[in-house]
C-alpha cells in the first residue's frame, strides 16, 4: 500500500490574521504557494510486519536559510498554530496535509517525520531535537513483536516558487525477523515455544532527519534487551507471514526495528542477537547469533530449525521490506560475477580462492579466506573487474603458495573500505636458497617464488584503492612478493585509512650475503610500492604505522631497477624503513644501463623514515654502476607544514641520494621542520670518496658519477653544499 501526504504551503491574509504578530513569522510580500507530495516507500508490504500502515501521524519543521527553525509541530513545536495539518487515520483517509505561509523566493530547508504516536503521546520512544534536526530513540518504550515502533523520515531543500515538490520517505529502521520451522518438532519434543524476546548489541539511537546520519549518544549502551512477547499469531498477537517461505512454513518468533550503521545507505553491523524463549532471562539465553548484517530500510531474516538444531541458520537482507530482486548472501559458489549487485559474508571460513568478475561489492563481516591448493590467491579479480570491497570486523585472506592475497590484475580495480583486512601472500613463507637468514621455513618448494599481500606477483597490476580502512595489515612474502602493489601499479591510499603495518618479500634493511655490494641478495619488494615503469603511489590524508621495504626494494616506492612516482599530503609515516640497498621512501637498488627516474613529493606531512643498508631516508637507493646521470632523474619537493625527521644508510644521505648515486633534484621550503634529518654511517671504503650529507648527497666517486657535478637542490633559498671530499 503507498500512502500519499499532500502538503500544500499556502500563503493567505486570512491564515496570517491571526499569527503574524509573531518576528520569527516571515513576513510576505506576495503569495508563494509550495506544494510538496510526500509518499512512503513504493515497495512496502501488504502481507506482513513492515506494511507502513501504523504511521498515522505526520510531523514537520521547516527551517530558513540561515538555519532558524521557522514552523513546527513536533512537541510544544515552534508557530505550530500556523500550520494546519490534517492526518492520515485509516484507508479511507489516505492523503494528509499540511497548509503554513511562505513567502515566495525564499529558501528554506523542512524535514519530515511519519510515526503512529500522537504528538505529546508519553508512550512514544521518539524526541525530535530542532536544533540538530535529530530523532533520538528510547527503546525501553519500544516493544518486540508490533508495528507500533515503525516510522519513516525525509527531508527537502526548496526554494518557496509555486512548484510541485515531489519527496518520498524512507524508513530509518532495519527490521530483524527471527523464524522457526520446527514449533511443532519443538512441542513434540516437550517445549512449546509460546513467547520470544531478544537482547542484540550494535544499534544506535539517534538520526539525524536532514542527512540521514546514524549515530549514538554518549551515554546510549548498544546493548539492549527486549522483554519477551506472545509469538506473532499466538492470541492476542496477530498472525504475520514470515518473510522467506519453506517447506515446512517458517514460524515467527520475533521482530524489532533497530538503528543500526552510519548511515541509511549504508549497512551496519549487529555485534551479537541472543533469542530467549519461555520466560528465560538474561542468563540463560537460549541462542546468539552474532555478526548480523543490517541496513535502514532493509529486512534482515534470520531462520531455520532454530529450536531444534539452533547452531544452524540461515541470514539474508530483503531489500526495501519487499520481494528481493537478488538474495545478496553468499551461495558457496567460487566464481561470483556482479552486476552492480552485493554478495554479503558473514562469518565465513572458505578454502577455497574467489574469482570475481564485473562490478559490485563484496561484503565480508568477520570472514576468511585461505585456499589449501597452491597457487591460488584468496580473492582473484577477473580482468576488468572494478571491485568494492567492504570489510565489517576482523577480515584475514592468505593466498596459498606462490599466490597473492588479493590479485588484481592490469585491467581491474579493487577498493577496500571499512573496518579491519589483514593480506597475506605465499602462505606467510619464504625461501632463498643461497641465504639462510632470508628464510623463515625449511620447506624448499618455496624458493624461487612469492606472492604479494595485495597486487600481481610477477605481472602488470591494476589500480588499487585503500579507502576509509580502518586497520589493513599487507604482508608480501618471497620472490617480488609486494606488501601493496605491483608492476606499473597505481595505488591510493586516503581518507584517513590506516596501514597498521607493511613489509615486502625478503624484508630486510641490511645485507646479509654481502657479496659484490648486495648483488647476490634476495629479491623482494616494496611494503608500498611499484615496479616498472608507470607505476604510482599516493597517500592523502592518512597514516602508515610501519612498512618495512623487501630486500633490494624501497618500503614505500620502487621495486629493484624500477621507476615509482609518489605524492604524500596531509599525512603521517612513521616506522618506515628501507630495504637493503634501498631508500625508506624513494628508489632502490639501481644496476642497470636503462634510464630510471623518480619523482618524491610531500606536503604537511610527518615522516620518520630509515635508509635500508647504502640507501637514502627519502630519495634514491644504492646505484652498483656508479654512472653519471642526469640529475632530473631523481626530483624531490617538500613543503607546507611537514616535519621530517629522515636518516640514510651507510654512506647514504638522510634526504637526497644513496651510495654512488649523483641524480639530484628539486627542493625543500622553508616551512618544512629538517631538525631531525641526518646522513646515514660513513663506511669508508676508498680514499678520495666524498662523505655523505644529511641533506644532498650519498658517498660519491668524484671520478666516475660525482665528475662535474651541478648542484641543483634547494633548501629554503640556497643551494645545497657541494660534498666535501674525505
């Protein structure tokens, strides 16, 4: 059934006789009528709770353009006597109306609210605050088993013109359903289930009307109970028809409506649902049910034998409290294709790796994934997939040997955004056979290979996306295993996302092996990071706790040989420390005739950052040619309110260059705090070398590629120092 409200906004002499005393009235110069036509959700059901029938009762406050409450009838409200409002009661009165003066031209703001108590009715569990335009729920008032809690909200910015204003109101509330299909098993069995009430942890008790925002007030518990009621069809409850059918028919045992999640649009998490029968009491709750999925709007069924066998049950989300068009719970199946759809994971424990296709989201809430057959990653994205995932709780994926966590390859897109998401590649394990202290396993089926937390170990990668997460551990484990990234990757990480922690495959500031200046070490990858060409790496707005660079590669930056572009704003990086041979932040390990450049740039951010072993703090690695190169290769920009406290590895420059290294560009403002920013150890390893600077450059040959050197860098207003000789 859809209900229609028909509010006309009339502005007449006559209503105004009586109440234009009033300042806080607007004043008119000329009639503007505004009509607005306001109808419930189209989808409401006719055939069980949730048919939208009980709200009786419309309520509305209307704003200005500076935010000064003008009208309103919710409570004592506010010029209430100049608003005429006529109710919808019943069938036969479908339509209500709300008649108040406008003046025409103006702007205003009006949020609306539908509920089925009375105005001033001590019963109601809702109070209406007009200055922060919020809903606050008391659910002690607020009983299992009726409509009566069921209400709907919408809101409109308008300019007061004489046109029709079109509003549809949406309901806030998720609505828990609890089924059985064994009362009659039950009974038979010598318990007659003939009441049911629930205690659920996770829901919120304020919405905000204007923008939908759902939140807790300081001193709300999300915790709370719900006294035990008849069973819906047990006298004097009325039947309901349980909303998923089955063989035998699912019984109700309870429904209620809860705020749950920040938002309407988005869903929220239920910690844990205890059912309780018969009269239990808290202490002896007869089920719990935990990690339960729920959204405004939405329906939330939870069913199955329940009685009977109580450890088995079944969640799914009806959307909108109709018949869903998708049921968006996870079927088992390992090849999923999305369609702008959702596939929803509670609780899960898979064995098997993921292959995903399309565009849409998944959505894990306390899940994970580790496939037992080698080679396969947790979560493979097809090519072209552009894939949201959203993570509720703690989320571990661990891809097998030789795989990566989450592999994304060249042509897709994967986005992470939630609560917590630990990546894992190769099983957690590495081997290097010419180097024990590499290894973390005797297994030596591992040597020779690797595989990334999130990337594409060995092949081109996609673009990845780190979005309001709130703890992501990534972990790259052997051979070009990447914590976070891969070849010309493109990696984002914003919006106040937490990396808890980082590390690349071999992971390691020093040589071990130190044959040939490191050239025998293992190879593994950055913590953040790229390899080839055009890859990039941006940080906004967030914060990396540690990264930890693999041996021969940066911790945030390059991969050994490669190129990285990185930009840093509004940030924080602490505990980030190169890999061998490698900057902390920057390049790294460099022996190729092949043009590699780097391009640094940071702005109001706090770094702490460690040169690995012959490499810079923010800057180049250890170039093994030692070869003059152009100096634009390598360009670093610093600036705004940064605080830098940077060190380089032996022989390397706290920002600049690392060991033989000459290509050195860019500068560093004034406004930027260097105090903490020093050269690395000075190894001395022939006479006539230069020594390293704190800010400039690594140890030089001035014969080879410290030979004519011009010195381009700036620090403020001046040019760095030409190195000294030893």
């Amino acid at each position: 059934m859809k209900k229609h409200f028909l509010l006309p906004a009339v502005c007449a002499t006559a209503l105004l006789a009586a109440s234009c005393s009033n300042d806080d009235i607007p004043q008119m110069e000329d009639n503007g009528l505004t009509t607005f036509t306001v109808e419930l959700p189209a989808t409401l059901s006719s055939r069980s709770f949730g048919d939208g029938q009980t709200a009786n009762y419309l309520f509305a406050a209307i704003y200005g353009s500076d935010g000064k409450l003008l009208f309103s009838n919710f409570g004592d409200g506010k010029n209430a006597d100049s608003m005429t409002i006529v109710n919808f009661n019943d069938a036969a009165k479908p339509m209500a109306s709300l008649t108040v003066p406008l003046v025409k031209d103006a702007d205003y703001q009006v949020v609306f609210w539908a509920q089925s108590y009375a105005n001033k009715d001590t019963g109601s569990p809702y109070e209406f605050d007009p200055d922060t335009r919020s809903i606050t729920v008391d659910y002690s008032k607020i009983d299992v088993n009726t409509d009566d809690a069921d209400a709907f909200y919408g809101q409109l910015s308008f300019k007061s013109s004489g046109a029709s204003h079109p509003v549809t109101l949406k309901r806030p509330f998720g609505q828990l359903n609890i089924g059985t299909d064994d009362l009659k098993a039950a009974a038979n069995a010598g318990m007659t289930v003939t009441q049911a009430g629930v205690t659920v942890t996770g829901v919120a008790n304020t919405l905000n009307l204007f923008n939908g925002n759902i939140s807790s007030s300081e001193d709300f518990s999300s915790t709370q109970t719900f006294a035990m009621q008849n069973l819906p069809g047990t006298s004097p409850q009325p039947a309901e028809v349980f909303p998923v059918s089955g063989t035998p028919a699912y019984d109700y045992l309870t429904m209620g409506y809860f705020l749950v999640g920040e938002n309407t649009a988005t869903k929220g998490l239920l910690d844990s649902v205890q059912l309780f029968v018969n009269g239990r009491t808290s202490t002896a709750k007869f089920a719990q049910y935990d990690n339960i999925p729920m959204q405004g709007n939405f329906r939330t069924n939870i069913y199955g034998s329940l009685l009977t066998n109580k450890e088995q049950f079944t969640v799914t989300i009806d959307p909108a409290f109709g018949t869903p068009d998708i049921d968006p719970m996870w079927k088992g199946n390992t090849d999923i294709t999305l369609d702008g759809n959702t596939v929803i994971f509670v609780s899960q424990n898979i064995k098997e790796g993921l292959t995903v296709s399309g565009t849409g989201i998944l959505e894990f809430h306390s899940s994970s994934i580790a496939p037992t057959a080698d080679g396969i990653p947790a979560i493979t994205l097809a090519d072209g997939a552009n894939v949201t995932i959203m993570l509720s709780g703690n989320n571990t994926f661990t891809g097998s040997k030789g795989a990566d966590a989450i592999r994304v390859p060249a042509d897709a897109t994967l986005t992470l955004t939630g609560d917590n998401i630990t990546a894992i590649g190769n099983n957690g394990k590495e081997y290097d056979s010419a180097n024990q202290a590499y290894c973390n396993t005797t297994d030596t089926s591992y040597a020779g290979i690797g595989g990334s937390g999130i990337g594409n170990v060995n092949n081109e990668t996609g673009t990845i996306v780190i979005d309001n997460v709130k703890g992501l551990i990534a972990n790259g484990y052997g051979k070009a295993g990447f914590g976070i990234g891969g070849i010309n990757a493109n990696i984002t990480i914003r919006n106040n996302s937490v990396i808890a922690s980082a590390r690349g495959g071999f992971a390691s500031a020093v040589f071990h092996a130190d044959t040939d200046y490191g050239k025998k070490e293992a190879e593994g990858a950055p913590a953040i990071g790229v390899g080839g060409t055009t890859g990039t790496v941006t940080i906004k707005n967030s914060r990396v706790l540690s990264a930890l660079g693999g041996s021969k590669a940066a911790a945030i930056g390059a991969r050994y040989h490669d190129s990285a572009k990185i930009s840093i704003t509004g940030s924080t990086l602490k505990n980030i420390v190169g890999g061998n041979a490698s900057a902390a932040i920057g390049g790294s390990r460099f022996a190729s005739d092949a043009t590699y450049t780097l391009e640094i740039n940071i702005v109001d951010s706090q770094i702490n950052a460690t040169g690995g072993e012959y490499g810079s703090g923010i800057g180049s690695g250890y170039d093994t040619n030692c070869k003059k190169r152009p100096a634009e290769n390598v360009k670093i920009n610093i600036s705004g309110n940064s605080k830098i406290v940077a060190k380089g590895g032996d022989n390397a420059a706290g920002i600049g260059t690392g060991y033989h290294s000459n290509t050195l560009t860019g500068s560093i403002a004034e406004s930027v705090d260097v105090t903490g920013v020093q050269a690395g150890f000075l190894e001395k390893r022939k006479a006539g070398y230069t020594f390293n600077q704190a800010i400039g450059y690594g140890v030089l040959n001035p014969g080879s590629e410290g030979k004519d050197l011009v010195r381009t860098f700036m620090v403020g207003v001046m040019v760095i120092a030409a190195p000294e000789v030893q």
